[in-house]
C-alpha cells in the first residue's frame, strides 16, 4: 500500500508545483517553434521528462527554472533531430493543391481565404519583431521579459554563464528596438527627436 501512496503524493506534488506552469511553458514553446501544434507537442514531452525525472528536483529550490530548463533542453534536442533530418514533404497535400489549382474559381477562393487568414495572422509588428531575433536572442528576451526570469535562472535554463545571458539580453533587446523603432513613432511611443 505505500507505494501506491508514494506515487499517489508524488503526482500529487508534482501537479501542484507543475501545472501553475502552463500557460506560460506553452506560451513560450510557441514563440520557440513557431507552430501551434508543434508547441503543444514539445509542452507535452516537457511534462512527460519533468514526471518521468521528478525524483531528481531537489525541493526547496526554484521548480520553473527547473521544469523551463527541460523546455529548453528538449526543444534544442528536437531542433537538432529536424535539422539532421532530410525535409519532408507530404505527397497528398501537394497532390490537394495540385488540384485545388485545377478549379480556377475554387482556387481564387482559396488564395484570397489564405491572405485574408495569413494578413490576420502577421499584422503584429512586435511578434514579427521578436520572430526576427536568432534563436538564442529570442529565447533570452522571452525568458527575461515575457516570463520574468531573473538572469541567474536564465543561466540555469539554457545553460550558460550570467554573462553570456545579459550579453544576449542586452543584443536582443537593441536588436528588438532597432526593428520596432518605426512601430514606436506610429504608436507615439517615442518622439521623432529621441
């Protein structure tokens, strides 16, 4: 009976402490991989590594530095498979277009649907902004300024020393400014003399 009771608090535990986690692992891993589905796909295998080594999070310290940490581990690991991976190309959906394409009046439908939906999608000059930044800047102004990572859990979460972080902090976020500059006149954010 206890080993249930054991694995019963250790789900337990980790629910509590894992699951307050969420939005913001997902928000994150979408920003990382671009792609929604892809997101929810790493979101998962990162809840299924932090269960599966749970017994090594050692209590009292900072369990979202830890369980992001995995995050970043495993999308690197997963984007090093892609790369080594030759491209592939599914054959029924180009075969779909293909036919689409046939259909002259059923195919301008469906490109005006997809610029209305890619328009919607790419109006947002910050998103585009922080899309535009190498992954290592991305990924260390996402932690820093949109999950509010200090610089010394940035460092445990990808693994590099506190000055490589507000290197890349300080570059990502110029980088950020350069691109955004436009944007911040348009909004009044800024003064043209500044």
């Amino acid at each position: 009976m206890t080993d249930k009771s054991d694995s019963r608090r250790k789900q337990e535990e980790f629910q509590a402490l894992a699951f307050c986690h969420l939005n913001a692992l997902y928000s994150t891993a979408l920003r990382m991989t671009r792609n929604p589905y892809d997101a929810e796909d790493l979101v998962q295998d990162v809840y299924v590594r932090a269960y599966r080594f749970f017994h090594r999070f050692k209590r009292d310290t900072n369990f979202k530095a830890w369980i992001f940490k995995i995050l970043t581990n495993t999308y690197i690991n997963q984007y090093r498979k892609k790369v080594s991976r030759p491209h592939h190309i599914e054959l029924e959906k180009i075969e779909q277009t293909y036919t689409e394409k046939r259909n002259d009046t059923h195919a301008r439908f469906i490109e005006s649907f997809r610029e209305q939906k890619y328009e919607s999608l790419f109006d947002d000059e910050i998103t585009r902004a922080l899309a535009a930044l190498p992954n290592d800047f991305r990924l260390v102004v996402m932690l820093a300024d949109i999950e509010s990572f200090s610089y010394k859990e940035i460092a445990q979460v990808i693994g590099c020393p506190l000055g490589t972080v507000m290197s890349r902090l300080s570059r990502g976020r110029k980088q950020l400014q350069f691109h955004l500059r436009d944007y911040a006149l348009k909004e009044g954010f800024i003064a043209k003399h500044e």
